[in-house]
C-alpha cells in the first residue's frame, strides 16, 4: 500500500467522523418542531382590527386584490389572515365546516396563491373562540388536516375558553398539540401562538413550534394602547430570533384613532422591535399617509433585518426614550422617542449604543443623508412622534 494511499484513507476516515460529530451536534439541537418557516418577522394582514367578525370570501378576494395593487405585496406583506368569525358546524365525520360567508375555503385560498400571496386562519385550543365560534378542542389532528388541505399557511391559535378547561401552566403541552399536529399535516404552516403573553411563552414558544408568540393582551386603536404595549418590549428582546418572534400584536395603521405622527411611532417601533407587521386596516381604501407609512422600504428593511436581533431601550429621560438595535450589515437602527406632550429636543450620544464616531445618520422617514456626527444627534421630535435613523461608520 503507497504512503499517498494511506495518507488518503485517514483523511476520509477524518472526514467521515467529523460529518458524523456536525449531524450529532445539529440532532441535538435541532428542534423537532422547527419547520423551518419565518426566518424574518411575517408580514401581512388580518381581518380582526378593523373588521371584527363582519367579513366574508368576497372581502378577503378584495383585500388579497387591494394587496397587489397597493405594492403591498411587492414590499414584503404577503400573509392574508382571517381571524376569528369563519368557523361553523362540525360535518358527521368532525370535520370543521366555515360558515355560508366562506362557501368554499380551497377556491378562496387557491385565489390568495394566485396572487402570489398566502392564507392565514384562526382557532382556539379551546371548545369557542373568543367570539363564540366552534374552536379546536379534542380535534386538534383533523383541523390540522383539513386546513392543511385547504391550502392554509398560517394558523393564529388563540387560548380564549380554553382557560375554561386548562390552567395556565397546561399551556406548553396545550400549544405543543397543536404544534405537532400541524408538523404531520404535511404542508408547512406559520404557527402564531395568541396566549396574551402569560406563562412566560417566550421560554417556551419555540419548543412548542411557534413561529411567534403574543406578548399582550390586544391592541387598541390608541396612543396609549400601543404605546403601552410597545415601549414595555425591551426585556423580551434576547428571546427572539430568525423562526421565532415576540408578537406585541397587530398594527393599528389607518383605522383613525390615532394621527399620523403617532402611526409612524407604532410603525417605527414595531420595525425596531422586529415584531410582525401585520396590517390591521382597510386595504381597499388607504389615505396617502396611511401608505406612505406602510411602504416605508426603509424602515421595512429594519424590521425585515436578517440578524434577527430586536431593539432594547439604551437610555431615557423622562418622556424621551433611545431605542437601537444591530444590523446584519454592521449598521444601528436607531428610534428617538418623544412620549410626552410637547415637542422635545431628543439627543442620541454614540458611547450609549456602545459605538465611537464619526458615524454616518441617515434619516429613513426623510430618506435623506444627514452627514457624519462625531459623538451625538440631536432632532426636534413631535409630540408622540419617533426620529428613526440608521447609522453606519
Ligand atoms: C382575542 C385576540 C384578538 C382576536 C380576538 C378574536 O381577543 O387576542 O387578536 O383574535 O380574540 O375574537
């Protein structure tokens, strides 16, 4: 046997045995009910914000049409979500029937895909709804199938009367039923857990296959609401992660309770808190600013940043709050936050991100450059309103 020939027969023993050591490492990480999907923050939008339970097949057409029309779609918004109020009676066989607003399910969700666009739908672990609808209770497998037969995409799987049945600390195996039932039902579906934040789901979301998980009870169409809700995120930054998302709920842009200022807040920090972004208003019938707000690429692209990584809350003043976060490109998001009731002069010094000047700001609601800054920046904001810039060396 040459020397050369030795030498090749240990290398491949080499290679095999550290092919065998990444396969037992990546197994024992791997999570059974990862499937693989969401990587970014999904984007789309539901039907419970602004409708509530008045919606039908012909609703969701328009909205799916209104979608592509918009450039919704072309920036990144593709889930179309129905929410709670499609469900009807179970056939003999146990089979969930929609009720006569959604005749046919399979046609609606092969029209979404025409688009270019994907089908979301609702259900409770519990026996109801929140509204009172037929929920999944003791026919976990067979929805599973059957939305997976229909074509669903995306499954929003809210606790509601389940707490009729269940303590909160039933609710891991509760959701991770589900979980595997919609691993078997062979077609890849987001998995969106709706338990309003308890149980301290962020430990658990992932295991129990979440794709992402609501961090609060629901938002309202108001500056409280979502400020509350928004600016109470920062501890839950270190749990989310490409797959896996802290879920402060839905947007409330365009449905007029809040002004425009205060919209571009909630878009702003929900892009930094790379949270869903999940439209919540009337597609079919946008003002200029409710769009420009929505489409704002520049402010997208932070929210849809490959890192993964959301924004914390780096320093505050009073009513004046600094929130950043890392990008993949080595860049910083930044949102200068005035909460108050008047206009303030908020100042982000670089050594609070941790970073030495001189760094580059560009402004992504003006997209314009403003120059390079040495050790600080300083913008008048509006009340409730966000300076949000990107810096980079
Ligand atoms: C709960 C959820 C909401 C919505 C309604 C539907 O309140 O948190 O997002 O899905 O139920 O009834």
């Amino acid at each position: 046997m040459s020397r050369y020939y030795q030498v090749e027969e240990h290398m491949k023993t080499f290679i095999m045995l550290a092919a065998i050591m990444v396969c037992a490492v990546s197994l024992a990480n791997a999570d059974p009910l990862d499937n693989g999907l969401a990587r970014t923050p999904p984007m789309g939008w539901n039907s419970w914000n602004r409708f509530r339970t008045r919606i039908d097949d012909r609703m969701v057409r328009e909205i799916a049409d209104a979608m592509v029309a918009s450039g919704m779609k072309d920036a990144g918004y593709v889930y179309i979500n129905i929410d709670d109020g499609w469900q009807w009676k179970r056939d003999e066989k146990g089979v969930l029937q929609p009720n006569p607003n959604f005749p046919d399910m399979k046609a609606l969700a092969a029209y979404v895909h025409s688009k270019g666009l994907r089908l979301g739908i609702y259900s409770s672990p519990g026996p109801r709804s929140c509204a009172g609808y037929e929920g999944s209770y003791g026919h976990e497998e067979i929805d599973a199938r059957t939305w997976a037969d229909w074509g669903i995409d995306y499954l929003k799987y809210d606790w509601c009367s389940a707490g009729r049945i269940w303590k909160d600390e039933d609710m891991p195996a509760v959701y991770q039923r589900m979980g595997e039932a919609l691993r078997q039902a062979g077609r890849p579906i987001v998995y969106s857990l709706c338990q309003y934040g308890r149980a301290k789901v962020q430990e658990w979301g992932p295991k129990v296959g979440g794709n992402l998980w609501r961090t609060t009870s629901d938002i309202r169409d108001q500056w409280q609401s979502m400020a509350n809700i928004g600016f109470s995120q920062s501890v839950l930054a270190p749990y989310a992660a490409p797959g896996h998302w802290n879920d402060p709920d839905m947007l409330e842009i365009g449905n007029g309770r809040m002004s425009p200022i205060e919209y571009r807040t909630h878009f702003s920090l929900w892009a930094l808190l790379a949270a869903p972004l999940i439209a919540g208003n009337d597609l079919r019938d946008m003002t200029p600013a409710t769009r420009e707000i929505l489409l704002n690429q520049e402010v997208i692209a932070i929210n849809q940043d490959k890192l993964g990584k959301p924004a914390r809350r780096v320093a505050q003043d009073g009513a004046l709050e600094i929130w950043a976060r890392t990008l993949a490109d080595s860049g910083t998001a930044v949102g200068l936050f005035n909460r108050g009731e008047a206009p303030a002069r908020v100042i982000v010094r670089w050594s609070d991100l941790g970073l030495k000047g001189p760094l580059k700001v560009r402004d992504l609601w003006s997209h314009t450059d403003l120059g390079n800054f040495s050790e600080e920046y300083a913008a008048d904001v509006p009340a409730h309103g966000v300076g949000l810039l990107k810096l980079v060396r």
